[in-house]
C-alpha cells in the first residue's frame, strides 16, 4: 500500500491505497475544484496509525463502489481511477472542494478537536480588532461583502469556511480558505481590481462561469484571533434594492437556529460522489448535540456584538456598519 498523511487546521488523516494514482497530489491546484478553496492550507505530515482518521483505497476494477464508513476508518472500494476520470463534476469526488475528505476534515475538527467550522466569509478590521463573519450558502451574497470589504480596507479572514472554537469563557478564531470561486461575470462588471491579470472573457455567458481567485495578497496578519469583537451577518443580496435593510436578531434562540443548520449543513447532507457513489451524511447524535452546545455558546457570547439579517442590492450591502473605516 502506499501512504500519505494529511493536516488539515488541526486535524490529521491518514490516507493508504492499493494503487498510487488513488493519492491525492499535493500541493492543490489553483482551480475551482481545489480544497484550497475550503481551507487555509492542506499539508503534508508523516503518516502514523496514530491520526484523528484514517481512509483506505483499494482500486477493483470488478468491484460495484463503496463506502464502509466509520469516525475512525473509511474504506472505499470499486473501479475508482474510472469513476475519477470520468466524473461529470470533479467537485463531488474523494479530493474536491465539495467531495468527501472536506466533510470527513469538518466532522474530524469537530469530533477530535472541539473546532466548528461555519459556511462563511470572514473579514477583520484589524484597527478595531472587529470580525465580521458573514454566513450563508451559494448565491447568497458571501462574495459580494467580502470582496466590498476588502476594497474599503478590511483585511481577508476566510473566503468560505470559518473555524471557531469555545475554550473556557474565551473563542479563538482560526484562519481558513484564501482562495475563492468567483463568478466572472462578478468580477468584469462589479469587481475589475480582483481580475487575474491576464484572463480574457472569452464565454459566452460569464455569470456561468466561476473561476478559483487567489486573495492571499490581502490576508490579515495573524491567522488565530482569540476573543475580537464579531459581527455576524446572515445575508440576502439582490438587485434592485435601494438601501440596506438590516434586521437585528435580538432573540438569540433565532441565531442558533440558523447557525446551527449552517454549521450542520456540509457534515449532516447525502452526496454523490462521482455520479454513481452515494455518501450519506456524516453527522450522529451526540456529534450534533456538541454542535448545539457550541452554537449557544456563540450565540450568547459576549464578544459577539451583533447579530443580523441583512436585505440589500450589492452596492449597498455594508449600509453603515464600516462608517469610519480607513
């Protein structure tokens, strides 16, 4: 077998396979489909028996797919070099950005480690030591605040996946993914300065087309943040409305209701990988429950300043919430 081990924020995993071409190949790609784009980094470690998780590949050509699935050892099994070549959308496969060791990395942080992670942006302004995270799913206007945010000087946090953890009375706050999937049509009409120099619009229609943009050059200075003051902001961008309307969620059982389907989103849904292998979901009871005490606690936390739905168009999406701002 050959062998490769993993570090993903804290977690660790060992990955072995019958066959070479199984393995990840590392570093990741500057593309749409990288864990780049979910993570701040993906290293390479020494394997060990020892690691939060472990997943074995046995290549058989002969073999229907599958998945044998437990917290501690996943083995998947089938014609998988054929399935990986012929995916209808690499995203959804062992190694992509919507595939599985990113929710075997979000479920391994959260069970060995006590790090929940949120679908979110995250910027700092890093005078006022103030995050704002701003969470959601596809479409729902995270691209549009951050890349506004770090036009009007905040500095980069997380593009997509932002890592917290409750550690005694305190939270501690950990960089994630650099790297962002923007749509281009995004970029030529409302963004020109985040434009790989160089990319020509040459599709037909660029609103269908995304592309992985490195952000990197206006990440914050510290990668952990333990105790700043936080925004959080739950958003729905579209066009055609004049101002921002911004509703506070002084009723923090609504913010934990809403963080908690965020936080449980990517561990808890069945997938398919590579069009034919069905994933079920990773989450269990007691998983969850860890996850509902962790959303209370941030809820309720007092660093936390502001909880808040936002309404607006994408000009208008900071209202007054950077007044001051350098």
């Amino acid at each position: 077998m050959d062998r490769l081990g993993l570090k993903i924020l804290k977690a660790t995993v060992g990955i072995e396979a019958n066959t070479p071409g199984l393995l990840p190949r590392l570093p990741f790609a500057l593309e749409v489909k990288s864990l780049l784009t979910d993570f701040h980094r993906v290293e390479e470690i020494a394997y060990s028996s020892e690691l939060d998780g472990l997943i074995t590949l046995n290549e058989s050509a002969d073999t229907e797919p599958a998945c044998l699935y437990t917290p501690e050892h996943v083995h998947f099994r089938g014609p998988l070099l054929a399935l990986e070549a012929g995916a209808s959308d690499p995203r959804y496969s062992l190694w992509g950005n919507q595939g599985f060791l990113y929710r075997y990395a979000l479920s391994l942080l959260e069970r060995r480690h006590g790090i929940f992670s949120l679908h979110a942006c995250a910027v700092l302004d890093e005078p006022r030591r103030r995050l704002y995270v701003v969470a959601g799913g596809a479409g729902s206007g995270k691209t549009v605040y951050l890349l506004s945010g770090l036009e009007r000087g905040l500095k980069l946090f997380s593009t997509e996946t932002v890592h917290y953890a409750c550690q005694g009375g305190s939270l501690t706050w950990f960089m994630g993914s650099l790297v962002d999937n923007i749509r281009l049509g995004t970029l030529v009409r409302d963004f020109p300065r985040f434009k790989p120099a160089g990319r020509a619009v040459r599709e037909a229609d660029p609103w269908q087309t995304k592309i992985a943009v490195d952000l990197s050059p206006f990440k914050a200075a510290d990668e952990t943040l333990r105790d700043p003051e936080v925004v959080v902001l739950f958003p729905r961008i579209e066009e055609g409305w004049p101002e921002s309307r911004m509703t506070l969620l002084t009723d923090k059982r609504k913010a934990v209701h809403l963080l908690f389907q965020n936080i449980s989103q990517k561990i808890a849904e069945t997938v398919i990988l590579y069009d034919h292998l069905v994933l079920p979901g990773l989450d269990e009871e007691s998983l969850a429950r860890r996850r509902l005490d962790a959303t209370c606690r941030l809820a309720g936390h007092p660093t936390v300043s502001r909880w808040a739905t936002v309404l607006s168009d994408p000009a208008h999406c900071w209202g007054s919430l950077l007044d001051g701002v350098a």
